[in-house]
C-alpha cells in the first residue's frame, strides 16, 4: 500500500507498506524518510492515527495522505473533544477540555491550571495522578453554539500504567466515575463526547460513564461489546468497532444502528457529526445512520458511495473523498451536504477540512473549493479571497472560519464574522507560517493562532476583548487551541496560556 505522508511545511514522502503493519511502523518510516524525529500521524479528518492499530484498521488505503506533526523539545499537543496522542515517550500530552487544560509529563505526573468546574483543578485526586499513560477530556457544552449549554463543565479521564482510571472535573460530564471505579481496571484507552466517557479494556469490553443523554449509560448495548478495538464519538453518541469490523452505537437521540446493523460488517472506519454516524467499509463503500436530515441517510448518493478513502463532516453533513479525487457529498445542504454548484471543481482532491457549516477541499495543485453555508466560509462570494487560494498545502478551519496556508508561508482566510475570518489586523505579521491552531467556544466565538518560523506566536478572531496579548509569546514551539483560549509550549519546556 502506498501511503503519502506530508508535514506541515509540505515537504512529503510517499511510504510503500503492507496494510498489515502497524501505524507505529509507518511512523517509523515516515521519521526515517523526512528526517525527523518522534511523529504522530493524522489523517485527513483530523484524527490522531493510533500506533496500536493496523495501517488498515485505521482506516488508510492506496494513496491517502496523513499529516506528521513533529515532536519538538519532547513536547506534544492535543487538542480538545476527542483528539489524543498515546505516546508516553512524549514529555508532554496535552489534552483540555472546554476551560481547562492539562499537561502529561514523561514521568507520567500531570499538571492541570484553568477553570476549576471544568477540571483545571485536579488537587482532589493529585495524589492518584502518577504513572499516568493517556489523557482524555469532556467539553461540558457542545461545540455547536446553537445548543451550548454553558452551565455544564467538562471533565477529565486519566488512564495510568497499571490500566485504572481517574476521573476530575464536573461530574455530570464524566468527572465522578465512581458509580463504575470497580470495572475500570485493565484499560487501555479512553474515547469522550461532549459530556461522557468509553474506556475500552484489555480483553475488548467498554465501560461508559457520565451523561447518560450523552453516551454515558452503554447498558443497552453491553451484550454487544465484545471484541472491541476502537470507538468514534458524536457530539453525544459512541460506535465502536470490533475485531470482525462489526459496529454498535449507543448514547444520543438516534445514535441506534438497527436499521442498517446486517450491512455493518468489514467497516475499518466510522465519521461522525453532531447526529448521524459514516461508516466506510473494507470495499470502499458506506453505511449511514442516525437523523436522517443530516447524514443519517445516504440513500440519495448511494450508488456514488463507492472507492471512499475518507470521510470528512460539518455539524450536519459529510464530505466523501473518493479514490479518483472526487467528492460525494450528503446531509443537509445548508451545512454543505449539496456540492452541485461546485461539483465541476471537486476534482483531485486530496483532503477536505469543515466549519460547522461549510466544507473546504484542498486539490493537488493547491488550490481550494469551498461550499455550503456562505455565511460560515462556504462561498468567495463576498470575499477577495479566490485569486489568492493558490500554492496553498495546508487548510485549518475555526467554527465559522477557514485559514490557509499557502507554501511561501502566508496566510489567506474567509469565513464568518468573529470567528477569525479577517486577518487584516495582523496580516503583514503572518510571513513565515509552519502551523495553523483554531479555538472554539461555546459562546460562538472562535479565532486562530499561527506560528512563525521564529517561534513568535500571532492571533486573530474571537471576541473584541481576546483579540490582544498583553505581552508577546516567542519560542513557541506548539500551539493549542480549546473553547475560549490559546496555550503555547514553548522551546525551554515553559506554557503560557491566554483567552
């Protein structure tokens, strides 16, 4: 299988790899190629590619492109609502959730500072917080402002050495697990919504806890959980995979697979949005399910559901990018679901990146298609921004925003006003780009951050009042972005965090 792997600044290599070998092995090569050290490989959907898995089981096939974020000053990051890094030889992991942040330390102590409802306090249970291996975190509210609820916190779960898990933070989004403490021993990962936990255990079973509405309460399910090997989340549902490629969802309104359960077999990959799941299967082709409005039914496009590598999602609508470049698209059309009057355009088409209501398509020659919602980045129409969307290798979206970076590395975005959209404040800053961060917030804001080959940090959107930094951040070396804030390590192992 040939695999292209791709950092930021673009520079790639293509890696020839039997399906079989694990996702660990292909980093290796990927290191050994580019010349770097101690990479994590994410696919075209954003999703942190697990070195346990198998490069098929993780949902790679001919000819997809991964990004290698690279490891510097023994440092990584991870970003909120489900995005985890495994590998404990990292100084750092770096989860949060929607106020609150958390460092892993190589010798597996953990640092966390923020708002306390929302786990930045962890003094309760820091006498448990050693040997600790993974970190995952709840956000409390959902990511779309549209059903925030900002009463609610999010939480943390840390999974240690000998397999137990502790548990902070609001314990209605997964902070209390103690209702479940006896059955967490023997775990090896932890997948979240936006307000509950799934652990999966050594011999295949799962264990959920918090917010029942959310995925928290799996009774109906259990017989069913058996042999599992991984799990995607929706803003308030769970599916989980098995070994035989079988899949069984549970938690939020419409989250059951009935309908399709005798076509869910062979699937190595399952997209979720906010209320429907995609699941693509060994043959390339695709199962859909939950509301049917927003993905949850592909029917109309079935038979063009075909040779699918990968799947890409806004709030209520996926994206799917076919062997042959092409893109299939379903769901609501005002979340980006109808691509007819850009259809002639989507062709060649190697990764697509999505606001909440807008996709945007990055070609092989560097050039971008955006559609859906214009409001939220899906049309040029009231922009100046389409002669200037050339060269561009790299796409990053906010909630209502895009940003691209182009190879020369400047900076060219669009989007939704407040979320990051108008760079023009800062725009004779961004020269010399590597990286792209976005934050969201359940009030709607959302904003970026980019970092300059110098290591000088340079941010733009969000609200009037976070717009500024008092004090300018250098040396920074990974950026993260979570609900309202921004937190940079930097090159001597320093954070500095800001709203």
């Amino acid at each position: 299988m040939l695999v292209h792997v791709s950092l930021a600044s673009g520079r790639s290599v293509s890696i020839e790899i039997p399906a079989d070998s694990s996702i660990q092995e292909l980093q290796q090569q990927a290191c050994t190629q580019l010349g770097v050290q101690g990479v994590i490989l994410v696919n075209a959907s954003g999703q942190v590619l697990q070195p346990s898995l198998s490069v098929h089981f993780a949902g790679l096939q001919e000819g997809d492109l991964v990004t290698a974020a690279v490891r510097r000053s023994d440092s990584a990051l991870a970003a909120c609502g489900g995005v985890e890094f495994h590998e404990v030889e990292y100084d750092f992991y770096w989860p949060c959730s929607i106020q609150a942040f958390a460092v892993l330390h190589s010798d597996g102590s953990v640092v966390t500072w923020g708002d306390a409802r929302c786990g930045g306090d962890s003094a309760m249970v820091q006498d448990k917080l050693h040997d600790v291996q993974q970190i995952q975190a709840t956000r409390g509210c959902d990511s779309d402002p549209e059903h925030a609820n900002k009463a609610q916190g999010g939480a943390f779960a840390a999974v240690r050495a000998d397999g137990s898990v502790v548990t902070w933070g609001d314990p209605r989004s997964g902070g209390d697990s103690s209702e479940v403490q006896d059955q967490l021993h023997d775990v090896q990962q932890i997948q979240a919504t936006s307000k509950a936990f799934a652990a999966i255990r050594a011999d295949g079973s799962v264990v959920t806890w918090g917010d029942r509405r959310y995925g928290g309460d799996s009774r109906l399910a259990q017989n069913q959980l058996h042999e599992v090997q991984q799990i995607q989340a929706t803003e308030s549902a769970f599916a989980a995979i098995s070994a035989s490629g079988a899949v069984v969802a549970w938690g939020g309104e419409r989250a059951e697979s009935w309908g399709v359960r005798d076509q869910l077999f062979d699937v190595h990959h399952v997209q979720a949005n906010k209320t429907s799941f995609a699941a693509i299967r060994a043959d390339g082709t695709v199962v859909c399910w939950g509301e049917r409005g927003s993905g949850g039914d592909g029917s109309e496009v079935q038979d063009q559901l075909r040779d699918v590598r990968q799947i890409q999602a806004t709030s209520r609508a996926f994206a799917a990018i076919r062997a042959d470049g092409s893109v299939v698209t379903w769901g609501d059309r005002r979340y980006g679901g109808d691509s007819r009057s850009v259809q002639n355009q989507l062709h060649e088409v190697q990764q697509i990146q999505a606001t909440h209501q807008a996709f945007a398509a990055l070609r092989a020659d560097g050039t971008v298609v955006s559609w859906g919602d214009k409001d939220f980045a899906g049309s040029f129409e009231d922009t100046q921004v389409q002669d200037q969307l050339h060269g561009v290798h790299q796409v990053q979206a906010s909630g209502g925003a895009f940003a691209a970076l182009r190879a020369d590395g400047t900076v060219v975005t669009w989007g939704l006003t407040g979320h990051g959209e108008d760079s023009s404040r800062v725009q004779d800053q961004l020269q010399n780009v590597q990286q792209i961060q976005a934050r969201s917030d359940c009030s709607g804001g959302s904003a970026f951050a980019a970092i300059r080959g110098d290591g000088t940090v340079v941010t733009w959107g969000g609200h009037e009042r976070n717009r500024h930094l008092q004090d300018p951040i250098l040396d920074a070396q990974e950026v993260l972005g979570c609900g309202g804030a921004f937190a940079a390590l930097r090159a001597d192992g320093t954070t500095v965090s800001w709203r």
